[in-house]
C-alpha cells in the first residue's frame, strides 16, 4: 500500500495560506502571502530535502493544483519543477474543467474514499502540498501516515488552515524535530493511536498516599 505524507508549512497560530509568495492565494483577503520567505536556511532546507528530494506522486487540492500548474511547468530548470513535471499529480477536485498539467489524473467523489481507494494501488508514495481543505477529512479518516509540520515563527492571525474543528481526535508519535537557526521548528509525526488520558489529581493523591 502507498504511504501518505503530508508536509505543511505553516505559522505560529496555525494558518498555512501562501506561504511562497504576495499573488500565491489571496482568498479572503489574506494580506501576508510570501511570509515563509524570510525564515529559509541551510537548516532548514537540509531538513526538508529529503522529504521534497524524495520518489514521490502528489496528492494536490484543486485549487494548489492550479497554482502549482501555472508556474511549475514553467520553472522545468528548478530540480522541484523538473521532478513535478515527470510525476503523477492526483487531484481532488468536482469540478468539470480538464487537467491540463502532463500527468494529471482526477479523484472524484468522497475525498477519503478516493484517497483510500489510491493508497491501494501500485505506484509510488504520496505527498501532500498546500491543498488545506483535503487534510481534516483523511486525518479523521486515518489516512495520513507521516504529519509534517514547518512551524514559522510567525502570527498571520487569520487564514487557511489544516485544522478546522472537523479532524476528529488522536494521538501523534514525534520521530523527528529539528529547529533551524532563524527559529523553524521541523517536526515529523506518526500517528499513535486514541488520545491517552490521565489525572494530575490521581497522580497526587498516590504521591500522598
């Protein structure tokens, strides 16, 4: 079965709209787009190669998918765009409008169950970019297997964001954290099973015991 990544860049509070670039996604206004720009290193860039270096399909929301379309195919000199140009982009989209991008193919229907029915296929593993909608439905779905989070030293205050109240509840297993120079916190997760609970009181109560 293919293995699902997801690797997401996103700000302290959460929000992970535009982080490329002013034009990259203005939806609602958002005013801040490009904020990661400042904040890549050598640290950084070493901790993330290997994930953006890797054999790997994309999983891409439409509306990534558009922005990724109209300036990958472009950018063919850049190793990133050389590599997104020769591999398969699945896209979750309803929309009637033809893929363009070589190598394009549609995942229609119910996201997770789309997303289920790939993993089960022969091909390479997948990875997710941008496309914040698509994240709650497979994380509650249990889809995700590796949650890659690029947590920038900022407050956008508003905007896109992976967690919208609807991804249902879990526990996660940090296998890798790395903080880069300029303050970017790289951490990789894998899911851990239900959320353990336990008592600060109870804990109490035996040291008093």
């Amino acid at each position: 079965m293919r293995k699902l990544t997801g690797a997401v860049f996103q700000s302290l509070d959460g929000i992970m709209q535009a982080p490329g670039g002013p034009d990259e996604d203005t939806t609602s206004g958002f005013r801040y787009g490009g904020w990661s720009f400042h904040f890549w290193d050598e640290g950084l860039e070493k901790a993330f190669g290997p994930v953006i270096d890797a054999d790997y399909d994309l999983l891409l929301g439409k509306r990534t998918y558009d922005i990724f379309s109209s300036y990958w195919p472009k950018h063919q000199e850049d190793p990133v765009g050389a590599r997104f140009q020769r591999i398969n982009k699945y896209v979750l989209t309803h929309s009637d409008e033809p893929l363009e991008w070589d190598r394009s193919e549609k995942l229609s229907g119910d996201t997770a169950d789309a997303v289920r029915k790939l993993k089960q296929t022969e091909g390479r593993d997948l990875l997710i970019q941008g496309s914040s909608t698509i994240y709650a439905p497979l994380i509650k779905a249990g889809l995700i297997d590796r949650l890659i989070t690029m947590v920038f030293p900022v407050i956008l205050g508003d905007g896109k964001s992976i967690f919208d109240g609807s991804t249902g509840a879990g526990a996660l297993k940090l296998v890798k954290h790395v903080v880069s120079d300029k303050g970017v916190a790289f951490l990789e997760y894998e899911p851990a099973g239900e959320v353990p609970i336990g008592s600060f009181a109870e804990e109490a109560d035996k040291a008093d015991a």
